[in-house]
C-alpha cells in the first residue's frame, strides 16, 4: 500500500509559500492582511469526482497493525475519521458511506449517523450499521471497541495516520486501493497535486527574506485546555511548505503538545498566531486569546496577527489541503498575487 511519493519535490515547490509575513511593516504584508476583513467563508463541502468508480473487489491488504486483510465489498463503508470520510466522499463512493465520526464536518456528511462517543470508537455503533468495510487509522480506538468489530467479522483495515504534507498522495491512494477503486484513486491524486501546485504560484514573499515565526495553539476554553504545538502537533509540516518557522518546536517543544505558559511563549517568540476556527471561538475571539498569560507579551499578540482555520481540515491532509493552504494566504496576504 506504499509507493513513492508522486510529489515529489512538493516541500521545495512550497517553499514559495508563504504562512505569514515577518516583522517589518512596509514589507510586512501579514501585518497589512491582520487588519484586513475575513473573506465569506466557503461552504464546508467536499468535491466528489465526477462519476461514480465501481470498485473492483475482492482486494487484500496489510493493515498499519500489520494485519492481512481482505475487502470483498464496499457497498457499506464505516469511515472511523472525518479525514478518511473525506476521501471517500471525494472519490466518488458516497452513497455507500454508512456513518461518520465526529470530525466528519463537511456537509455532505451533515445527516449520517455518528459513531464516535468524544473520539472513541463505539463498536456497538458502528455493528448496528452492518458495514461491510470499516476504514480507520493508528489512532483509531479503543482497542477493545477494534478487536470486537473484527471478532463480529467485519474486516477492519487501519491506515498510518496522516501528519504532513508528504501523506497527501499517499493516503488518497492506500483509501482507493483498500475499496478497490484505485484508478479513481490516480485521479483524485492528480488532481490534488494539481491544485496544490496552482496555489503555490505568485505567493508574495517578505522582502526582507525572514523566516516567519507561526505558533500553532490549541483551545478549548469551555475545557480550559490551552495548548502550544511542538514538533509533532501535525502543523509542521505545513508551516516548513509555507517557509516559515514552527516556533514551538523551534523553541524545544519535542511533543505533539504541551501545556501554554507565558515561559513558553517567551520562549517561542511567534510573529504570528495559528489556531482553528472553533479554538479560537471558545476563548472568546482574538480578544479573549490575547488574555491567556504571555499571548499579549508576543509579537503575534502585540500585532493581533492571528489566522484561523476550520477545524474539520486544518489537518486533514487529503483532498483540500489546497484549499487550506489557499485560506492561510487569503488571510495573510488579503488575496494579493
């Protein structure tokens, strides 16, 4: 289920990106697009290829856990991520889409049934349902929720999950190849590098050629979870495409996440802020997230330059990764080419 990446080369085409502007003012254009209104927002909607693939079954696979596993149908497909669900979708296949998770925000997902419970599996949910396919990934679970869908006979395959840029291609093909649409597959993956490549061209870039530095934040104030992302947080990748700096790994945060502290901050230094869209609602806006000790004492608090992307894509890395990297420049840079 593994080939080489047919991007390649992508992470150096994106280099051209540009997540943010540095800290100049006249040449800062970050700076200028902070004060800049937010565009409509786009509906939340996947766009299926055309057609419907007919998936060419029965198909054996090695699941992540290293597992053989055979698919003789897709006529019933459990997606266990909202990731994953929108592969399918965009593939072609969801009319056979029995269920979502609690990620699967996009509309076309809107009136399936959930089967998560927080993130948690409920394998009781899903075998209700009766699939005949149940997607998910290495984060998939509890184990034991897993283990009961498979001794109920339902072929359960486990994909590695997805944290960068370079996974793009690569997941929309292992999904294809696990339904056994494969051709649909190479499409959908042609496209998607296509549409990454589009918005990687005449990108404005800072002048004076400094890396800016992006601090990923995740919030939840109705939890009281408020968190800086470190070297695994999964952004990574997407602000090294952009030509800037990961401030929190950067800083020596080795972690997916760690707890925010003013220290910590300090430490990172950001010139610009990173959050999804309903992190940044839960504290209230830029001026409730400017309130969290050590956020107001950084360049990115002092300047309110704060860009926010949905939740149910920020990290997807599938089919509209194009469009998130389109959001950030639209919001950085207020549309300039």
């Amino acid at each position: 289920m593994r080939r080489p990446l047919r991007l390649a080369g992508a992470l150096a085409l994106a280099a051209c990106l540009a997540l943010t502007g540095c800290g100049g003012k006249a040449d800062n254009p970050a700076a200028t697009a902070a004060k800049a209104d937010k565009k409509a927002a786009a509906p939340d909607r996947v766009e299926p290829l055309s057609g419907t693939p007919k998936p060419q079954l029965p198909v054996t696979v090695t699941s992540a856990e290293g597992k053989k596993v055979t698919v003789k149908s897709a006529d019933r497909i459990v997606p266990l991520t909202g990731a994953l669900n929108e592969i399918v979708f965009t593939l072609g296949l969801g009319d056979k889409v029995v269920a979502k998770d609690i990620t699967a925000t996009f509309e076309q997902a809107g009136k399936l049934p959930t089967v998560t419970r927080g993130h948690d599996v409920s394998a009781e949910s899903v075998l209700s349902l009766r699939p005949t396919i149940v997607i998910g990934d290495t984060t998939s679970g509890p184990a034991e929720a897993m283990q009961q869908i498979r001794d109920a006979g339902i072929p359960v395959v486990l994909l590695d999950t997805a944290k960068s840029l370079e996974d793009v291609s690569e997941r929309i093909e292992d999904v294809a190849e696990v339904l056994g649409v494969e051709q649909a597959g190479e499409q959908l993956v042609r496209r998607t590098e296509d549409r990454i490549a589009a918005v990687q061209k005449g990108i404005p870039q800072p002048k004076d050629g400094r890396k800016p530095r992006v601090a990923f934040l995740y919030l939840r104030g109705t939890a009281a979870v408020y968190l800086i992302g470190g070297a695994d947080s999964g952004a990574g990748s997407l602000l090294e495409a952009a030509g800037a700096v990961d401030a929190g790994a950067e800083s020596g945060l080795k972690k997916d996440f760690t707890a925010i502290t003013p220290e910590a901050l300090a430490k990172a230094q950001p010139d610009v802020i990173l959050v999804m869209t309903k992190g940044l609602e839960s504290v209230g806006g830029v001026d409730g997230l400017v309130k969290i000790p050590g956020v107001a004492e950084t360049p990115a608090g002092m300047d309110r330059r704060v860009v926010d992307i949905p939740d149910g894509v920020l990290l997807n890395y599938g089919p509209r990764t194009d469009e998130v990297l389109k959001s950030l420049v639209d919001q950085l840079y207020g549309g300039a080419k």
